[in-house]
C-alpha cells in the first residue's frame, strides 16, 4: 500500500512543478513581449523626433 500512496504524490509533485514551470515560461515570455513593445514604441517616437528636427 506505501508505493501506491508514493506514485499519487510523486504525480501531483511532478504536476505542481509543470504547472510553476509553465507559470514561470509564460511571465519570461509575457515580460521580453512587454520588453519588445515597449522598444519598438521607444523607436517609433525616436523616429518622428529625428523626423521634426530634420524638417525644421
């Protein structure tokens, strides 16, 4: 009966750390989207700045 109690708590362990795994991947890629959004906008305005001073 002890191995039968182990493999449902080795399963839900292995589960949990999928689970922290997935969390953790989906927050990295969420934060460098985040990072890249806020990089092109940054280029966006950069450009229409340098675009102003050459027309003036």
């Amino acid at each position: 009966m002890a191995p039968r109690h182990s493999l449902p708590s080795a399963s839900t362990g292995a589960v949990a750390a999928v689970l922290v795994g997935g969390v953790v991947l989906t927050a990295l890629l969420t934060a460098v989207a985040v990072t890249a959004v806020s990089v092109a906008v940054a280029a966006v305005v950069l450009r229409s700045l340098l675009a102003n001073q050459r027309h003036r």
